[in-house]
C-alpha cells in the first residue's frame, strides 16, 4: 500500500525581501482604512487606469506568506501611498515580531527602519539635499518664534529631523510591549540559571542527568588511586 504523502506545511524561508515587505504594508493599510479587497480595487482604479480583480488584489496581499511571488516599482508604491493617503515609507517597515533575515544580506528585516531612516552619521548628505530643494532645517531663530507664537514654524513642519524623530517614536511605541516582553522573559531565564547552575540548566534542556555528574574536560579528580599509583608496584599475587 502506498505511504501517503505528509500534509505538513513546509517551513517558512530564512529570509524575506522588500518585496513581500511591501506586500504585508498593502494588506496592513487596507485593513487600517477599513476596506474590502474590492474596495481597495474601486480606489486604485483611477490611479492604474483599470480596475484590479479581487483576486489579483488578493494575489498582491498573499505575496508576503505565499508561495508566489510579487515583485512592485516604485510608481506602485507612488499608487499605493496615494490611494491610502499614507507615506511611501509606510510600505517599506517592517513586520512587527519578525526577525528573519533580508534577502541576500547578513542583517534581519527589523533593522529595515536603518535603512530606511538613516543612521545619524548618514543624515547630513540628507539635509543637503534637503535644503536645495528649498526645506530647510528649524534654527533657533524658527524655535524663538513658535515658543513665542505658538504656531510651529514651516521649516519645523517639513523638517526631515523633525519627521525622523517622529517616525522613530512612533515604531519604539509600536515595539516597546514586544521588547520588555523579551526582556522580562530574559530575566527569568537569568534567574533560573543562577538557581540550578549551568549543568542543571543543560540537564533540564537536554533532559540528560548525566550533566549533572560528567566532568568537565579541565576538570582533575582525585581518587584514592592517585595516591597509590606512584608506590612501588608490588609482585603478583601468590
């Protein structure tokens, strides 16, 4: 009788591109709107020039998890910011709770917002570029007037400091219970190991007493034999 084929899913892949990246934002925007796949199809219609299936919708959303992979340029994350009235960069986070590696690098997908924000050293190049297209950064001549006023300042509105800051308050709040989840669970595993010790810890893991009991290789024990063993040796026994 033939065996039957095991119905167990196949693991996830150790890493995720930007691509599915997008894909997870697209279905995280739409539920954020409150929208049905079709609805979503209604808005972007006007922005493609035709009107997407629902299943193609639906193929675009399972690109994160699924099987088949969707690849999107940039003029659809111009769409997909529009139609949603979000930034561009919303499309771009990543997945809270996942840890698994960008594609093709050594570094995991929650160190997206990195990339995507700019380490400090990295921003000054950002400014520049910035402040020829006319947005500059708030002086302390624009703070003077906004305690004074108490209406922000232009250059404080569009600053790209002021934004950054924003976006990376926004994603510690969105991660904090995530993190001292981790830390707490860290502490317990701190704690216990002080309570049984390191043999008791890999005994528990490995349920393997032997642990317990097995010396360590830099170990030295000391048997009564040791100090018989450098007496002379006596003749056989009659």
């Amino acid at each position: 009788m033939p065996r039957r084929r095991s119905e167990t899913a196949p693991p996830p892949p150790e890493d995720v591109d930007l691509n599915q990246v997008v894909a997870y934002n697209v279905r995280a925007a739409r539920e954020l709107r409150g929208w049905t796949q079709d609805e979503f199809a209604d808005r972007l219609e006007p922005y493609l020039g035709q009107r997407l299936s629902q299943a193609s919708v639906s193929a675009i959303e399972r690109a994160w998890d699924g099987d088949r992979r969707r690849e999107f340029d940039a003029h659809e994350m111009l769409m997909f910011a529009m139609v949603f009235e979000l930034p561009m960069i919303w499309f771009l986070l990543p997945p809270v709770g996942e840890h698994r590696l960008i594609r093709n690098t050594t570094r995991p997908i929650d160190e997206l917002y990195t990339y995507l924000f700019g380490r400090p050293d990295q921003l000054e190049p950002v400014y520049e570029r910035l402040r020829e297209i006319g947005i500059a950064d708030p002086t302390t001549a624009d703070d003077t007037v906004e305690n004074l006023t108490g209406v922000p300042s232009d250059a404080k509105q569009w600053s790209y400091r002021e934004r950054r800051k924003d976006l990376l308050l926004a994603l510690l709040d969105e991660h904090q219970d995530q993190f001292d989840t981790a830390v707490d669970e860290l502490g317990r595993v701190v704690d216990h190991l002080r309570q049984v010790g390191l043999r008791g810890f890999l005994a528990e893991k490995t349920i393997d007493d032997e642990f317990l009991t097995h010396d360590a290789p830099n170990e030295t024990t000391r048997p009564t034999t040791t100090h018989t063993s450098s007496k002379k040796k006596s003749g056989p026994p009659s």
